[in-house]
C-alpha cells in the first residue's frame, strides 16, 4: 500500500498538465497511466493545434515530453490500470484505488484524467487503416487533406460540426448518415445543408475502406435498397460519438446520461470531496488537447486548495 497527497488517474494531456502543476505546488503525485500511456494522442500522427509548436508536433512526441515536464518536477508516472476505486465522502477522508497487481493506493486528493475513446465502426479494413486516412478527429487530422475529397460518418452533432469544418478545407465531403434523419440539431442541420460542397446520404453505411497502406475509396450501401457503391476519397472520418472512460466511478461519482462526470460550476470538483476532474473524461463538448491540458491545470490547483485548507 502506498500513501501519497495527491493521485492522478489517466495520461493524456489533462493528466500530465495537472501533474506539472501539482508536483510544482510540493504534492509529489503519483499518476497511473492506464492501459493506453500518453493518452488519445498517441493514436494521432500530426499535432498542428497546440500552442507553442509552430512547426507541429506528433502525437506521440508530444505526450513523451509531457511526461518529461510532469517527471521534471518530480512526478512519479506509473504504468497501470487502476481497476477499482473506493472514495471517501468526508472532507479529508481518505481516497483508495486498486490495481490489478494486488497494489492499493490511498490518496488525499485524486484527479481523474481518464479521458474518452473515440468509437469506431468495427470493420476491418478501417482499423487496418487507421492513422492512414481514417481518423476519428476532424480538426486533428483534416488539414492533411486539404484539396482532397473526405467522408465522414454520422449524423449527430459531432459528425455535422465537423462537416462543416471539413467542408471549408477540402473540395468535397460526403456525409454518411444510416438512418433516413440526423440526430444533431435543426441548427447544425440547417448548416450542413446549406455548405454546397457537403453531399449527405441518408440510409448509407459502409462495407469496405478500399486502400492497401491509404484510404483511396470506400465501397457503401443503402440499407433500404441494398444498392452498392463505390466512392473515392483519400480522408474517412468516423463521428459517431465518444465514450468516456468512466466505468470504475459509477455509483459514487455523478455523471450525466452519457457518462460523463458532472463538475461544479466553472471548478473542476466533483461530488466527492477531493476528488476532482480534468480532460475530456468531464467535457464532450469541445475535447481538445489545449482545453483538456487547461481542465488538468485547474485540477492541480482546486486539489492544492483543497489540501490546504483540511
Ligand atoms: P451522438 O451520440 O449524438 O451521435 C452519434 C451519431 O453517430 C448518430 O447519428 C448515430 O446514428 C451515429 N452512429 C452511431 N453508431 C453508428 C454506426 N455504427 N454507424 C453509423 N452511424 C452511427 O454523438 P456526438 O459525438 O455527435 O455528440 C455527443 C454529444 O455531444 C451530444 O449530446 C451532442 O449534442 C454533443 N455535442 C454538441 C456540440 C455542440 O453543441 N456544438 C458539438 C458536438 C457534440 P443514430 O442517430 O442512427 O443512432
């Protein structure tokens, strides 16, 4: 059993951010990485978007000098999953986590930076093809197609922004949608509708992501008629939602239907006292790198206070 002020879960750009910031303020954290160290970045090739890199960044590049920064001031970074979690509901009550390896961990303060995992559609040639060509992020990954013609599956609020986005850099995208109506609001609708160069095709699904290294095309279908076709495209973005990666919390920290953990007010603080979240594992609305780095600064801070003031 290891006893530490502050324990953080999870190491995306939320989690090391905020382990910058805490081992700075002598809280001499530890964090666990997860099954996935570094995070949704790592599956990423260009980061063009975060400040501070004029010629870009990779993905994987980016998380290992984070890592650095948080080790710098003496963060420890573990490699594990913490599979259970038992929370105290007294301020100033003792946090317990559990790993796999028989491992407890018992913690003053926790931040949870688990973050979300994109959902794909399952089929073979588009796990074989991704990071060349298909991608779950359009603002990441769409200035590489600039020019080019892309599609993008789905028809909620995600898949119309990012339509939309798409749109304005490339020649033409095709939105497939598989019922006969998109979820996403009459508003992001109506803006989808009205960009030219968006086709959207109701009733539409794939069958294949046709390409050997790259995508060069995709073989669809209209599940109403059964009609094949085959299309070309060099980009396929999937915006079929997230899911956060919250399952170990459930039943002691709130979250909204979707699973995403509720934080008070403009603070990171959930309804546990000491317990505080950062990173898109609290935020499906804008799930950027900057924003989640900015969510785990204000965890570090709201746990310092916190500590402080027991
Ligand atoms: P949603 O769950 O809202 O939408 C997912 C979409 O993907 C649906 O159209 C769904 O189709 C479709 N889909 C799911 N699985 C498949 C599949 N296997 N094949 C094809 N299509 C599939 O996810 P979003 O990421 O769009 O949004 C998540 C939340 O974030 C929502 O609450 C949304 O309103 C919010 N959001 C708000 C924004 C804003 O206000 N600016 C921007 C982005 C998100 P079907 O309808 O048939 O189930």
């Amino acid at each position: 059993m290891d006893k530490v002020k502050t324990l953080i879960i999870g190491s995306g750009p939320a989690g090391f951010t905020a382990a910058i910031y805490a081992a700075r303020a002598d809280l001499n954290p530890l964090l666990y990485t997860g099954m996935e160290p570094g995070g949704q970045l790592t599956t990423t090739t260009e980061v063009d978007n975060f400040p501070g890199y004029p010629d870009g960044i990779d993905g994987p590049t980016m998380m290992v000098e984070l890592q650095k920064q948080a080790e710098r001031f003496g963060t420890e970074v573990r490699i594990g999953h913490i599979y259970k979690v038992a929370f105290s509901n007294e301020v100033g009550g003792t946090h317990k986590a559990f790993l796999e390896d028989g491992k407890e961990i018992h913690a003053n303060s926790v931040i949870i930076s688990t973050g979300a995992t994109a959902k794909y559609l399952g089929l073979p040639s588009e796990q074989r093809l991704r990071g060349g060509g298909v991608s779950a992020c359009a603002v990441c990954d769409g200035f590489f197609y600039k020019g080019q013609e892309v599609a993008i599956v789905g028809g909620g609020d995600t898949a119309a922004e990012e339509a939309t986005y798409l749109a304005n850099i490339c020649s033409k995208v095709t939105m497939l949608v598989r019922k006969d109506q998109m979820r996403a609001s009459k508003a992001m609708q109506h803006r989808v509708t009205n960009t030219p160069n968006i086709e959207l095709k109701y009733n539409h699904e794939i069958d294949e992501v046709i390409g050997d290294q790259v995508v060069e095309g995709l073989r669809i279908f209209n599940n109403q008629t059964g009609e094949k076709q085959e299309i070309k495209i060099t980009g396929l973005f999937i915006a079929i939602g997230h899911k956060p990666n919250t399952e170990i919390f459930k039943g002691q920290l709130e979250m909204d239907e979707d699973g995403y953990l509720i934080t008070k007010g403009k603070s990171t603080k959930t309804n546990i006292p000491g317990v505080f979240a950062s990173g898109d594992v609290q935020d499906k609305e804008y799930r950027q790198a900057v924003t989640a780095a900015g969510t785990g600064c204000m965890a570090a801070l709201d746990a310092e206070r916190y500590l402080q003031a027991l």
